[in-house]
C-alpha cells in the first residue's frame, strides 16, 4: 500500500475504524505520516476522522489509543480464561498434537497416529545406538513420514520424546506472552510448568517407565537447554540472517590479517558448507550491516518525544507522591477532628456529663491518638521533596530517557536484540548487480535496502 502510494496510484483510502488500520498508536501516526507525506489520507467511516484535516491527527490518537487499550484488555481477558482452564485441567493448544484428537477440552487417542508414538518410544529408547537422526531415517524405513510427506524432523520428534502428555501427564502453563503488542511470547522453565497425572483427560499413550527411560537418554545425550540457547544467542545477529535462496542461515566467522584489524563477516550457511558460486552475494562485512541498521533504527527516532512523554505519565502513575499527600490530608484532618473532640471535653465535664477521672482517661487517649498520628505525618514529610527538587528529578528523568532513546554505535546492538526480528537476503528479480535486503523489525515492520552484489 505505502509502496503504491509513493506512484500516486491512488489518493485515498478508505478504513471502516482505527482499528481495522492499526491497534498501535505509534504505528497509526507512522503510517498516516508517510502517506500524507505521498498526497494520500485515509478516512475513517465510523469514527469519521480524515487525516487531512487540521484536527485529524489528534482524533486519530484518541481513537488509536482506546483501540490498542482494547487490545491490552482483551489480552489480560484470555490470559485470565488460560489461567482459570489450566486450574480447571482443560487442555489447551491446538489440534495438531501427534498421536492425539482434542474435544472439549480432552484429548482422545488418534488410532492411525497412536502406533508412531510407540514406535518412537519403543526404539529410542531401547537402541543405545540410536539418536535422533538415525530414528528419523528408521522411522522413514518403515514407512512414518510427517504432514507433509516428508521425513520427520528431529527437532519434532525430539519434542515428542519430551512431551509428559504421551504418559497421561496434563501439561500446561508453558508460557505467556509478555507483550500484547509485539506478541511477543516468554517460554518458561520446566520447573514451572503445571504437571500433574490425569488419565481421564489425557489418556497415556506409552508407560511412565518408556518415557522416563526415553528421556533419561535424550538428557543424557543432548546439551542442557540453556547452553543451547546461550549458543543460538551469542551474538546480536545470530539467527537473524536468512538466505533465502539457499533457505539457510548465515554463520560468522573472523578473518584475520597481519596488517590491518580482523574484520568480522556473515557467510550463507550453504556456500560456507559446499563452496558453492551460485549464491550471489555469498558474505556480508558485519560492519556494513551495522551501518544499514543504524540507518533504519535512527527513523524510529522521531517518536522519542512521545515514547518519553508515556514513560514519564507511567512513572508518574506508579509514583507515591500522590499517595503520600492523600495520606497527609487523611491525618491532618483526623487530627483535628480529635482536637475538637479535646475541646469538647472540657464542656462536657463542666455540664456534669462527665467525672474528672473519666475527663482525665478520655484526655489521655485522644492525646496518646494525637501524638501517634503527628508521627506518622512527621514520616511522611521527612519524605517529602521540594517543588524545586521534584521539578529538577523529573527534568533529569527525562533528559536520561531522551538519551537512552538515542540509537548510536555504542548502543545498536541493544536495539538490534530488541527491534530486528530477521534479515532476509535475496537476489535482486529487476537488476540482478544488486541485492535485497528485508528487514524485519518489531511491529511487523518491513524495510528494503538495495546494495550492489
């Protein structure tokens, strides 16, 4: 859309709701930006916003705001139902677990698939000279192929050997997602994990022995998955770099010189395995890229103004400044309700309603209520800042945000864990003296740069 928009194709588009556009603010004010930039606004039917009007802008933010606070809702909604299911023993997840059929919320055992579960158990776990390569290709021998009538991979049967329901285990609480914009999802450990016997719900495919004995030697024979995760995870673009091509990875690998400075490249993983001259271009300078990203990171500076301007509203909401004035209040006027009750007191013992002794105990207490509460205010204010303090804190504190959201060389490599999802390198279909480099970033973002093969 925004590339058509750039050949004028087109003036304006028409979005039945902010929501149908985007569920992000920043992504609706990005997105109207650059087409109004080409001589494109969008109308909005239902909320009836036209991006190019004079207050357009501002109603789209309000609009954009509630629509991406009904995505947090809804995302607080299913992670509450997901908890109470988990709590009920209801199996979650899709349909597409082997060997098993799921119906209300019970899994039921798949007949035709069944005998591949055992079949994997059965041989992985009783052939010391199996792994799961070799069990893949046997498993191909006899005639068990995956969905798509390929061989099944080990990573797949790898998963299954290590899944507690093929023993009759309910399995859940295997993770969440942290952050309902990007969908970002957090896998936790085993420890955590909601385990527990349940035959009724989740039928036992092999015996608890099978499957213990499976996975004493999957253990035994793997790396733990924290250092394999380490491992995948050791530099910024590890597993970012994708060949499209060749449909591979890219490792990296150091050239060293007697005089000049090592200098660092990424080569697709098929020519650095084959040597093969058909993979065009077949390495990348990581400085080179470095700079390309920098590039595309320093356009997500626009937006720091308002990226501050929400993180010092949030700040501001979790302060306990508020907090303490209201208290502050409460005990002023606590105080001097007791001060009138004092007051009082005296009349009342001049009427005879009261004895001088029970003048002197009702004295006392109130006095003792008094000097409890004129410690607590005392607390209160030792914690307490001047308006000038307080101006310069929050004025720092922004300053430093403000600074942290500056994209330099010195911190890239931050942004690139946080905001690049994958680098896609393909050959250029127009000019084939260049290459296409996509972009992925965070928010489902796109960018493509053209450098020369």
């Amino acid at each position: 859309m925004i590339e058509d928009s750039k050949k004028g194709i087109f003036d304006l588009i028409v979005a039945k709701e902010v929501s149908r556009f985007s569920r992000d603010t920043i992504d609706s004010l990005y997105y109207t930006r650059k087409l109004l930039e080409y001589d494109v606004c969008v109308y909005f039917l239902s909320d009836n916003i036209i991006t190019a009007s004079n207050d357009g802008e501002l109603r789209l933010t309000i609009m954009s705001s509630m629509a991406q606070d009904e995505v947090r809702k809804i995302s607080e909604r299913t992670k509450f139902g997901f908890k109470r299911a988990i709590e009920k023993g209801t199996v979650l997840g899709t349909n597409n677990i082997w060997g098993y059929k799921k119906e209300k919320g019970k899994l039921i055992i798949d007949e035709s698939e069944s005998p591949l579960i055992k079949t994997i158990f059965n041989t992985y776990a009783n052939d010391n000279k199996i792994g799961l390569k070799k069990l893949s290709i046997e498993l191909a021998k006899q005639g068990y192929y995956n969905h798509n009538g390929n061989m099944i991979h080990q990573n797949t049967l790898k998963k299954i050997i290590q899944n507690p329901k093929y023993k009759g285990y309910y399995t859940g609480g295997l993770s969440t997602v942290v952050d309902y914009r990007t969908k970002k999802r957090n896998f936790y450990d085993k420890q955590e994990w909601k385990v527990f016997k349940d035959y009724e719900k989740v039928p036992p495919i092999v015996s608890e022995e099978l499957w213990d004995k499976a996975n004493q030697k999957l253990l035994s024979r793997s790396k733990s998955a924290k250092m394999y995760q380490k491992y995948q995870t050791t530099y910024p673009l590890s597993g970012k770099l994708y060949c499209k091509k060749h449909k591979c990875g890219f490792v990296r690998k150091i050239r060293h010189y007697k005089s000049k400075k090592d200098v660092i490249y990424w080569y697709c993983g098929e020519f650095h395995k084959k040597g093969k001259k058909d993979c065009i271009p077949a390495c990348f300078k990581e400085e080179d890229l470095y700079n390309i990203l920098l590039i595309i990171l320093k356009k997500y500076e626009i937006y720091k103004e308002e990226i501050s301007e929400e993180l010092m509203s949030f700040y501001l909401k979790l302060s306990k400044e508020e907090k303490n004035i209201e208290k502050e209040e409460m005990i002023i006027n606590e105080i001097k309700v007791l001060e009138n009750k004092k007051d009082k007191l005296l009349d009342l013992a001049l009427d005879g309603f009261l004895s001088k002794e029970e003048l002197q105990i009702k004295k006392i207490s109130i006095e003792e209520a008094i000097s409890s509460l004129n410690v607590k205010l005392k607390e209160i204010n030792a914690k307490k800042i001047n308006q000038t303090e307080k101006d310069f804190y929050y004025k720092t504190l922004k300053e430093n945000i403000l600074k942290e959201l500056n994209i330099t060389k010195d911190n890239l490599e931050v942004y690139i864990d946080e905001l690049l999802d994958k680098i896609i390198v393909e050959e250029s279909e127009k000019d084939k003296s260049q290459v296409n480099l996509k972009f992925m970033l965070a928010g489902n973002n796109v960018t493509t740069y053209n450098i020369p093969a």
